[in-house]
C-alpha cells in the first residue's frame, strides 16, 4: 500500500519532522512485521533520519549544506536552483525502515525529517508499506 503526505513548507531550505505521520501510517496499516519506504517525487528536497532531540542538530546539518552548495555561486543549471540539487542529491530522497511489533524501528534519537531546498512550496512524501511474507 502506498499513502501520500502532503508536506507544506514555510522556509526556503528547512527540515520538517514528519516521524509522527510516518508512524500513524505504520499504525494505521496494521503491518506488524515488514518493511516502510519513505520517497519524495522531488529533485530540490531531501529526506533523511537523524536526531531529532535537539533541533540544532538539523539546523547545523542545514547550516552546512548551505556552507557546501550556496545559494548564491557559480553554476550552469538555467533554472538557478542548482544550490538546491545539490543539497537534495547530497540528503537522498528515500529511507527505509524496519517495521517491528507494529513500530517503526527508530532508535531513541532518531527521527525523520523532510528537507525542503528551494521553498517554500507544496511538497509530497509516499509512504509505501510491505508485509514481511
Ligand atoms: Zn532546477
């Protein structure tokens, strides 16, 4: 099964949580062993899992990323959001997760979190669920 999450962004680069969501999903399947896949259709955001009890851990993620790819620099790519490819090529756009005794599998400190590049915009996550056999 694959569901949808509509992610509204504010920022021009931001990380959202969306670890509750995913986990409602994970609930609402009814999946007590298996695997969920975390994938966003974009090429200017990111997904990734990292710590989410202290949020400067994002923000010097983030910090970095803009250190790495400015948003204002030398590139070929016309659109002018190449800064934003970058970042999003460095994130990834999928995690996968264990899914055990009906839970994501997540360490204490780890959360999910979706990286917005070139916002703010209307974004989309799938969530996609399967059964172990
Ligand atoms: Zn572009």
């Amino acid at each position: 099964m694959i569901q949808k999450l509509d992610i509204k962004t504010r920022e021009q680069a931001e990380f959202q949580e969306i670890t509750l969501k995913v986990r409602e999903i994970v609930r609402d399947s009814g999946v007590e062993n298996g695997v969920c896949v975390v994938y966003i259709p974009h090429t200017t955001a990111g997904i990734m899992i990292n710590e989410h009890a202290d949020p400067d851990v994002v923000n010097d993620i983030l910090n970095r990323l803009e250190e790495m790819a400015p948003r204002r620099g030398e590139y070929r790519h016309s659109e002018g959001n190449a800064a934003a490819h970058i970042k999003a090529a460095l994130i990834g756009s999928s995690v996968t997760l264990p899914i055990t005794y009906g839970e994501l599998a997540l360490g204490t400190w780890q959360g999910i979190f979706f990286g917005e590049f070139d916002g703010p915009r209307n974004r989309q996550v799938l969530v996609r669920i399967s059964a172990d056999k």
